[in-house]
C-alpha cells in the first residue's frame, strides 16, 4: 500500500511540474479579455454608458466636469447607439419612440462624430420661433419667470470668461470667486420645467418660426447665451436646425460626480477635486402641479 502511495504521490508531482512548465495559457487570457471588452462594449451600446460633460452650454443644471449616466433603450436604438459612431446614417430606429419635451439628451450631429448634450424643446409638428429670448411653442410664449440669480464657483472647469459671461464674476467677502448668473425658471406646456441662463441680448435670441419635420426634434441648451443648437448652422458648430431622431443617442439619466479640474497626476490631489453634493442628481425635468 505505502508503495502504491508512493507512487501516486509521484505521478501527481510530475503532472504539476509539467504544468507549471507550460506557464500561462496566454490564449484564454486573450479569449477572455476579448470577452470582457464585448461585454462592455454591449452594455454601454444597448443599456447605459457614461458621459462627460465638455462644454457650458447646459448650464447651470450642467458643469463642465460633470459625469452622468446616459441611457441608450428608451428611444430605441439607431446608428449612433454603438459606443463608437463608425455606421453610416440609415434611416429609422428599432424599438424606436420619440423623446418628450423636456428630456435631456444626447445628439451626434449630422455629419459629425461628436456627442453634444441638449434639452429636447420640439417634437414632430410642432412649430417653433424665439423672439426676444422668449421660445413660441405652436404660437405660444412658453412661460417662464426670473429666479433671481445663482452662484456658481469658479475653479479650473468653471472660469467665467468676461467674454462670455459679461459682468458675471463676482468676488465674494471670502475671496471666493463666483459666476453669478440670472436664472428664468421654463415650463413646457406638459408642465415640465427647468432652469435656464438668460445674460440679455445674444444672436440666438430671435430665430424665425420653423415648422420642426416628422421624424425630427429641436433641441436647445438651458445656457441659452452660450449653446450652439439647433438655432445655429452646422457651419456656427451648431445643429443645423431640427435634428433627425436618428441622431439621438440616448437620455441622460443622473449624475454620478464631478471634477472640478483642479486634480494632477499626483492621486493625493484627486479626492480635493471632487465637486461636492452633485452625485446622483437627477437630469430629468420637474414635473409641476398643474
């Protein structure tokens, strides 16, 4: 018996050390990491990815360094939906429904591959005109009301140019740096209100009445100083008029937190950068009484 023992004990040795000579199956590594990536590719194609906030012109709901969640099923999905935009445009979408007033969402414009973050102000049918800064929804103002003002802090994400935000930076008794901006509060006719910026006189306060096609939507940044949309030609960086539903990539859903540009390579100086009380806030409009 000892010697049967013995002898398996061997065998078992000699197979581990074969093994061990082998060294590592690089191939199902491979296979595996393959794997991964498509599964994440998936995921962020069809269900949700994250996005990055690059520009002011969502402001003051909306900070450069603002990270959110978009999600990519509830228009259904289009050429624009995989993570990469590499498809031609092809008409139509699968499982496709159109977005309501009011959402927030992500739009590739025509011919570009550049993700821009816009609020969805008209539907198919709809007619639209902006005069004076006031939007004429089907001949009708759309209500909104001054707010007063909000301070937003000025940090390397934030800056306030002067030539942008005319007499805006104020400098606190602390000697904290601030864009204080006046604030109108809109409200769509579904009752769906949100805050927008409103400096005074700029070229995108008045633009003719246009009927918005079927299968189009026209969407506008709430910075409405600031925010090249589908008042402006694609020439201007901006939509060229309403954009096709194709292009639409999917809604933006909440924030998961925000940086405000100050972090270095050195990781002692990321947890200071981290804009407090911004995770999880909501992007979807608020539904008034009515």
């Amino acid at each position: 018996m000892a010697a049967d023992e013995l002898a398996l004990t061997h065998e078992e040795t000699s197979r581990i050390e074969t093994e061990t000579r082998r060294g590592t199956d690089w191939w199902a590594e491979l296979r595996g990491i393959f794997w991964l990536i498509l599964a994440v590719l998936g995921f962020h194609s069809l269900v949700a990815k994250p996005f990055y906030i690059p520009s002011e012109s969502m402001m003051p709901g909306l900070l450069v360094g603002d990270r959110l969640v978009v999600t990519k099923y509830p228009y259904g999905y289009s050429f624009v939906t995989p993570t990469f935009h590499l498809l031609p445009f092809m008409p139509g979408r699968v499982f496709g429904s159109l977005p309501r007033r009011g959402d927030v969402v992500i739009v590739t414009p025509p011919g570009t591959e550049t993700d821009y973050i816009k609020r969805v102000i008209g539907l198919p049918g709809d007619r639209i005109a902006v005069r004076e800064g006031v939007i004429y929804l089907n001949g009708k103002a759309i209500p909104r009301r001054a707010a007063g003002t909000r301070d937003i802090s000025v940090d390397a994400n934030t800056r306030c140019d002067p030539d942008h935000y005319r007499d805006s930076l104020v400098r606190l008794s602390d000697g904290k740096a601030v864009c204080r901006l006046p604030i109108f509060r809109e409200t769509l006719p579904e009752g769906r209100s949100y805050d927008t910026v409103d400096l005074g006189w700029s070229p995108g306060d008045n633009y003719p009445e246009t009927l918005v096609p079927q299968g189009r939507v026209f969407l506008m940044g709430d910075n409405r100083d600031n925010s090249a949309d589908s008042r402006f030609t694609v020439a201007q960086n901006g939509l060229g008029g309403p954009v096709p539903w194709e292009n639409i990539g999917g809604r933006a859903e909440f924030l998961t937190f925000s940086l405000d540009g100050s972090a270095s390579w050195n990781p002692l100086s990321w947890p200071a950068s981290f804009r407090r009380g911004r995770a999880g806030t909501s992007l979807h409009p608020t539904q008034e009484t009515r």
